[in-house]
C-alpha cells in the first residue's frame, strides 16, 4: 500500500497542474492503493452501489465518531454524487486557476488554495464511496490541491489516521460543516510549509 501511494504521490507531481482528478481517477487509483488489503479485491477500486455483479458494495457506511454514528450517502447516490463531485471540483479549480492568473495576495492564494482542498477532501469523507479507505482518500486528494498551487503535502505519510483535530474535522464534514476541515488542512500545510 506504501509503494501505490508513493506512486499515486509521483503521479500528482508530475500531473496537478495539467490534470483535474475526477471520480474515475479516484477509483483507479484507490483500486491500485487498496487490491492488496482489502478482504476481497473488488472492493478495491469501486464504489458502494446498487451492483447486481458485487452484491457486496450495497452497504450504507459511514464513521462513527464515538458518541454517535454518522452515515455516508446512501450506496443508491453514491455514483451520482462522485460525478457530481467531479464536475463540481472541474468548475471550482478553473475559477481559482482564474483567481490565480489574476496575482491574489499570498494569504489570499493560500486561503482559497486550502478552502477547495477542504471542500473536496471534506465533501469525498461525506459521500463515503468506498467501503474502506475513505479518509486515506481524502488526504491524498486534499495533497493533489496543495501540489496544483504550488504547495508541499500537508500528509507526508497518509497512511495512519492523523492524530489531533483530524478525527472532529472528519465528524464534521459527514454533516456537512468543512470549517474544521479548512482550519485542520490550514494548520497541516503551516506545518508542512515551515
């Protein structure tokens, strides 16, 4: 799993500033990240949904943050909403890539840089798509935004669950409030930038 998430790291070096990720990319690559370990391969690679060929993927899951549970979409909505997602985050990238071309100040830059990042790692941990492997996902995807403006990973190793704050910005953006993911993301890449 290290090795595939090195490569998927190599990957958004070379491509972030050329190429917008969409939800076939994010399949993809969970499938290469995950084939080894997960309890049965196709889990790797495919979303939660109403698949007659894997019975298996018509799960409603989501995360439980240890004093309740708190669902991911329904397996129903889940292909639909990671199109969504996709041509949402097409359109947003091209407004900051405009916003960009137009010489924000630093902080601004920043700012919206880290607020995209936290929109879509946030919106990816609600929608849940995957049966495993969700979190990890969202870190890579918020690193592939750091890298298209020009800024280093805030998760050097997205392996492990990030300790502090991680946990509360992840329960939050299941109920659709990304504030904490903005200020868990702004203070990651502070850290990474120093």
């Amino acid at each position: 799993m290290v090795a595939e998430m090195n490569e998927f790291h190599r990957f958004i070096q070379r491509n972030s500033k050329s190429h917008i990720l969409d939800h076939g990319d994010l399949k993809t690559w969970h499938g290469r990240i995950f084939r080894k370990s997960v309890p049965l391969d196709y889990y790797a690679g495919n979303f939660r949904s109403d698949s007659a060929r894997y019975p298996c993927l018509r799960v409603n899951n989501g995360i439980d943050d240890g004093s309740m549970r708190l669902p991911g979409a329904p397996y129903l909505e889940v292909p639909r909403l990671m199109k969504e997602l996709s041509g949402e985050m097409n359109r947003r990238i091209a407004e900051l890539d405009q916003f960009i071309r137009a010489n924000p100040t630093p902080t601004d830059r920043a700012r919206w840089a880290v607020m995209l990042a936290a929109l879509y790692a946030g919106r990816l941990v609600r929608i849940h798509p995957f049966l495993n492997g969700n979190g990890r996902m969202s870190r890579l995807v918020a690193n592939y935004v750091f890298a298209r403006y020009g800024y280093p990973p805030a998760y050097f190793d997205p392996l492990p669950r990030p300790s502090k704050g991680y946990a509360e910005a992840g329960a939050a953006a299941m109920i659709g409030n990304y504030k904490p993911m903005f200020l868990y993301l702004l203070s990651a890449l502070a850290v990474a930038v120093v």
